[in-house]
C-alpha cells in the first residue's frame, strides 16, 4: 500500500525505517564476522569516548544530536548542528599521560552539516629496557603518541526530517618511538527523532565506527578496533526537574557485546548531575559521575572515572555556539519580497511589491502568528469526537453520582469544562510570552482528550511561537490528520517547515492551504517570497 502524507506527499517513514533495519542487519554482519578475534592492542584510543558528558554517562552518547562529542560515537549526530559551534576537551589519564581533543562544527545553509576535529594521546616517557640493559640503567627512555584528524558530513530525510544521517572519514597515525603507522578510516551512523509523547521524546541512534586499513609496524599488520552502537536517548521533565536518560549497546572487534546506561537530572536549568555505568568493567571502575553547567551558549562538563588501584580520571570538556542558525540565515538572503505577518487568521496581508536589492535585505520573516486564531468559545472546523457522546455522559454522570455522596455539596468538572480550563488558561499564558508554561497547560488537556483539535492547534502555535518546529509540525501534522480541510493548519504548517529551512516541505502545504482556501493571500505572499 502507498501511505499518503496529509498534503498529498509520499510518506517516507516505512522506506527510512526498512533502510535503518537494512543498515543493523549490515552492522551485525561485519561485527559478528570478526567479533571473536583476537583483542587489537592499535588503535584503542580510537575507541575511546570524546565529552565529559558522555563520560559521565558510562559512554553512552550514540542517540545524543547536535553535538561535536557525540559526532566521535555517531556521525549523525552533526546532522542536527544549526549554528557555529566549537568544542574542546582534555582528559589527565594516568601518571604522565595526557589526552587532548579540539572540534569545530556548522551548517552549510539549508544543504549539510559538517565537523573537522583532531585527537590525540601523548603517552609520555618511557625507561626504555633492552635485552641487554633489563632495567634502564643508561636512563634512556622513549615517546609514543596517537593521533587522529578527521572531518564529518551529515544532513536530513524524511517528511519532517526526522531521519538524520552522517559519514565520517579519519587519518590515524600511532608512533612508538622510532615507528609508526598510519592509514584511513571511516565512519557512518543513523538518528532518528523517535517519538515524542507530552513533555517527553525519545530518540534512536545506530553507528558502525573505524572502518579501515589496517595499522602495520614491522611488517606486522593489525586491525582496528572495528565497534557498533546502538542507543536510546530520553529526555523530559518529571516533578518539575528536566532528566535525561540513555541506554545503549556496544561492541565490536576486541570489544566483548556490552551494556553502557546513563542518568542525569536538572534541578535546575542550568546545572545537569549525571551518573552513569559500563558493563564492560567491574562495579568499582564502571561508575562514573559528573555534572554539566550550562550558561546562554557556553558548556561545561565534568566526569570522574575511577580506575581503582590506578586512581582516578578528571575529564573537562567546553562547548561554545555562536552566530546565526545557519538554515534561517540563507533563507533570508533568498527571499525575493517582504511580507507582513498576518494580523489574525481572517486577515491576510496585502500583496507586496515587487521585490528590490533593499527589500531583500530587509524582508521580515513569517513568523509572528497569532495565538488566538481558535478562541475557547469557537468550535474547530470539523469538531473530531474524541469519545462517544455516551462515554462522556457516563463519565459526567458518574462524576455527579460521587459529588452526590459526598458530605459537601461540591462541585464537579465535566471533562470538556476542564479542557475549557486548560486551552484559557495556555492562552493566556501564550499572550505573556510564556510559551513553555502554556505548552504544558494543552498538554494537560492532551491527557483528557488526546483528539481534541481545538487543543491540539493552540498547542501547536504555543511550540511555534517557542521557536520548537520540530514539535509545532509533529502538532500541526495531527490536526491536519483529524481535519483534513484545516487550511489553516496547513499554512502555519508551512511556516514551521519554512522556519527549519525545509523550503520543499513549506511550498507542498501553502499549496494545500490554497486547494481548500484559494483567496487566503497570505499562503500567496509565502509562496512568493520562494520564487513561486
């Protein structure tokens, strides 16, 4: 069967969905064919975790986006970067040696994402012994050192660019003093936004990571350290704290199957305490803590690692964004004609002049919708029954039959006076600018009636307003489905496609907004900024 998307479109998910499938099925061919061979002692450091985050975390970070750490475990990850960012780490192993890590990332405006970075470990000095001088009596010693330098791409696919993809390529060269070895691998990974249920979303990620020649010192050859992943990354809040929680399995070449699982909660906004475990090693060293420290655009994150009789690992990391979101800076430059917002859904803005050097420059985006298109007295345009009208009376009745026996005469909500409730009291707050608080006002009356469009649209324009796209079109995208002749969702539907630089996505619904509202000009004007 061919799936439809609600404006006319294929739907993508069961062909990106197969191709994940596809892409696991290739992960645990290459890994189980060399997964019992003999343990690589070259280039283990290109296992090793990047961010103290994901340290924190036991090394779980496969699921995590938008990250030059976690780009070292999924490529993918850099897919979801929107803005400048630059990240650096250095990590005090043991005795003398030191480990050290440097990143840069962006977004080539609506095209891909891409990371460059370098990595290494100076392993210090070492006595050197020889079989005539057993215990270093002459005091000579040696260095050793590995590095690595590489550069990532990613981008997005789907209908609402859910599906996230990234490839990476590396040059690896380890040295132990006099020789050295040197080659090129690869990497290549897969995300998926998952689900989203109220406050909460659950994301997927899958990797295949050092794909490559071999490392060869002497003549002797030996492979390297070949790994997969596969995680999940779930964050929400619960009793008023944001948490974050990440399962994930790993293994590969040298690297027995194992379980890594991590934890963290904000009590506050800015601060993160984490925990996390690998399997891999014995309780006393698998535990590790650490904390995040998040202020405007700059990250700081700390891990404590014990390594028992060896002591213990301090790693720092720093994340720093800055700039433009790249997508809504190109669009900027595309636009051929300015457009004014739209005043309320009725009104639509007068049709724009022709487009000039200046106004291009100039020309506002479409992004001040406004909140109160569907007031609470206002039915939608199809009113979609989330339950039968005799399911509601017996919950109203049964609600009156306990008010009844009770002590107190006390007065009961119907389920559709309490939503009432909740859409006036998310407007307000939408009209205050407290688009998160608002958010979770529809979200309460959600859980009542998850079919209720009038809930459903403000909760959308709520996530608009909150600049969360990705949301408002999942929101958007429900509506339209429960009221397929909503030509206003539709076009507030493009304009979210619009503002994450999926110009495709936007056009397809302003196109569905005219098919069921041929003179709504604002849909026109929007299609005129895009050369249409």
């Amino acid at each position: 069967l061919e799936a439809r998307t609600p404006s006319g479109g294929l739907d993508t998910h069961a062909f990106y969905l197969k191709f994940i499938s596809s892409f696991i099925a290739i992960i645990f061919f290459a890994s189980n064919s060399s997964a019992y061979g003999r343990l690589t002692s070259t280039g283990e450091f290109l296992r090793e975790e990047r961010g103290a985050e994901i340290s924190a975390y036991g090394g779980a970070g496969t699921a995590i986006p938008g990250d030059l750490f976690a780009m070292q475990a999924n490529p993918a990850s850099v897919a979801s970067i929107n803005r400048f960012q630059t990240a650096f780490e250095y990590d005090r192993l043991i005795l003398d040696v030191n480990s050290s890590y440097l990143a840069l990332g962006g977004a080539w405006k609506e095209l891909f994402s891409w990371g460059v970075w370098f990595g290494g470990i100076d392993y210090g000095s070492t006595l050197r012994t020889t079989v005539n001088d057993p215990f270093g009596s002459s005091n000579s010693t040696f260095t050793g050192s590995d590095i690595a330098l590489g550069a990532v791409v990613g981008g997005d696919v789907g209908y609402d660019r859910e599906f996230h993809w990234g490839v990476g390529i590396k040059y690896y060269r380890f040295a132990i003093d006099r020789y050295s070895a040197g080659g090129v691998a690869g990497d290549l990974g897969v995300q998926w936004d998952g689900v989203t249920f109220g406050e909460n979303q659950l994301r997927f990620g899958v990797s295949l990571l050092n794909a490559g020649s071999s490392a060869t010192f002497l003549n002797e050859s030996e492979d390297l350290p070949l790994s997969w992943r596969f995680g999940s990354f779930l964050t929400g809040k619960m009793y008023r704290m944001g948490y974050e929680g990440l399962l994930e399995y790993v293994g590969g070449r040298g690297d027995p199957s194992h379980a890594r699982v991590g934890v963290g909660i904000s009590p506050v906004k800015w601060l993160t305490l984490r925990i996390g475990a690998n399997t891999s090693r014995e309780f006393s060293q698998g535990v590790s803590t650490g904390f995040g420290v998040s202020w405007n655009d700059l990250k700081f994150d700390y891990a404590y690692l014990p390594y028992g009789d060896l002591g213990a690992r301090n790693k720092v990391s720093l994340a720093y964004s800055w700039g433009k979101p790249m997508v809504e800076e190109s669009r900027e430059e595309s636009m051929s004609r300015s457009a004014s917002p739209a005043a309320s859904p009725a009104a639509s803005p007068a049709a724009s002049p022709a487009a000039s050097p200046a106004a291009v420059s100039t020309a506002p985006r479409p992004t001040a919708i406004p909140p109160y298109s569907r007031p609470v007295s206002s039915p939608p345009t199809v009113p979609p029954p989330a339950m039968s009208p005799a399911s509601e009376q017996k919950i109203n009745e049964a609600q009156r039959s306990e008010a009844s026996r009770a002590p107190e005469q006390i007065q009961i909500k119907t389920v559709s006076e309490k939503i009432d409730e909740y859409i006036s009291s998310g407007n307000r707050l939408v009209s205050l600018g407290k688009y998160d608080e608002a958010i979770k006002n529809y979200a309460d009356a959600l859980s009542l009636d998850p079919r209720d469009s009038r809930v459903l649209y403000n909760l959308a324009t709520a996530q608009m307003l909150a600049k969360r796209y990705s949301d408002a079109v999942r929101s958007y995208t429900q509506v339209t489905l429960i009221n397929p002749k909503d030509a206003e969702s539709f076009l507030y539907l493009g304009v979210c496609h619009f503002n994450s630089g999926r110009n495709d996505l936007a056009k397809e619904s302003w196109k569905k907004t005219l098919e069921l509202d041929p003179d709504n000009e604002t849909a026109k004007n929007y299609l005129n900024i895009l050369g249409i």
